[in-house]
C-alpha cells in the first residue's frame, strides 16, 4: 500500500510528489517541451531539475497550495499534476491547475480535475473554484459541465504564441451545483462505475466532432 496517495480515481491516483518525480520521471520534460505546453504559459523560459526540485519543495510546503501527482492506477506511471492553488479560506475560493502528458487513459484529466474540485468544496469548504484555459481547450472545459462547471466567459488576447493570438476560456463552479450534482450520483462525482464515466465523456467528445 502506498501511503503517499491522497485521492482515488478509476484509473488514477493523485499522491505526494517526490524528489524522484522530478529527477526519474518526465517531468521537467513536459515544462520545456513546446507541443505539451502549446495552450498555456509554460515552455517559454528553459526550467532544469534543480529549478523544478525547489519549485515542488515550495509549492508542497505553501499553506495556499495542495499540489499532488497524478500516477496511472494500474502501472504507477507518472502522468502529470495537479494543484489547488489561491486557495482563499476567507472568501471561500481557489483555482486549478493542472499538467497532464498524454500517455494516461482518455479521462485521466478529467479524473483529476474532480478528485480536486471534490476535496475543495468537501474537505476546504470552498464555496466558489475558478480557472481559466485556452480557447483550443473548449472540448475540455465542456466535459467538465459533469462536475458543475460553467463557461463565465472569453478572455480576448491573452496568449501569444508563435505569433497567434488567443483567447482564454473563464470556468467556475459553485459549491450547489456541485452538490445537486454529487447527490444525483449517489456521491460518487466520477460516477460509481468506470463505464458510466466513459459513456459520458465520449458522448460529450462526440458533440463535438
């Protein structure tokens, strides 16, 4: 049993990042490589392991962080993490954020994602989670509309990447929505079983082909 994971998926964990994360696993790959980091701020400027190891350090030990990694359930491989940042215990909100390669199952992301908004309003007692992502991410922030979420709007030019503007997409979910939907399921937000999350997300993926 590994003590260091903190939230199960269906496919993924999210646990406690090492020092071996950083050092054995892809991880400062990710945040250089342009393909990977094409829809947000991330492979502009060169980042190394001993960056990345005092990075991880900060973020682990900064009261307004819960910073955790995303492993494969069943091969343990590391796939990316993924953060409660902001976190604002007075006004009741916080972000997320999250890294993902692509070489976890087709809803690894989307498993993350609720595992977090799921201990946010549980566990913190958020009232309110906000983030924002790139316009080429919409199919994205529209599986999210399974926890709750909803578009609150667009952000005109605000990235410029290899000489291309843009837009970044305004996403909220507040904590009775969330709820309506947690009781709906049973309490379970991921759906109880694996397949039913599937159908659902495929079918959203579909929508948008």
């Amino acid at each position: 049993m590994n003590n260091n994971i903190v939230l199960n998926g269906h496919t993924i964990d999210l646990r406690l990042p090492t020092n071996e994360d950083v050092i054995n696993g892809d991880w400062v790959y990710w945040y250089n490589n342009s393909e990977i980091t094409r829809y947000n701020l991330h492979g502009i400027y060169p980042i190394n392991k001993d960056a990345e190891l005092e990075f991880v350090k900060n973020e682990i030990a900064n009261p307004n962080s819960i910073f955790l990694s995303i492993v494969d359930k069943k091969n343990k491989n590391l796939l990316g993490n993924i953060c409660i940042q902001n976190i604002d215990l007075i006004n009741k909100h916080c972000n997320l954020a999250i890294t993902l390669s692509n070489k976890g199952s087709v809803t690894a992301g989307f498993e993350a994602f609720g595992l977090m908004t799921h201990h946010a309003f549980m566990r913190l007692n958020i009232k309110r989670i906000e983030d924002s992502t790139h316009e080429s991410l919409e199919t994205f922030v529209r599986m999210l509309a399974l926890l709750g979420y909803k578009e609150e709007g667009r952000g005109k030019y605000y990235f410029l990447k290899d000489n291309k503007w843009a837009s970044k997409i305004m996403f909220s979910v507040i904590d009775e929505d969330y709820f309506r939907i947690l009781d709906k399921r049973s309490g379970f937000i991921l759906f109880e079983k694996y397949e039913d999350l599937l159908f659902s997300f495929k079918k959203i993926i579909k929508k948008q082909i």
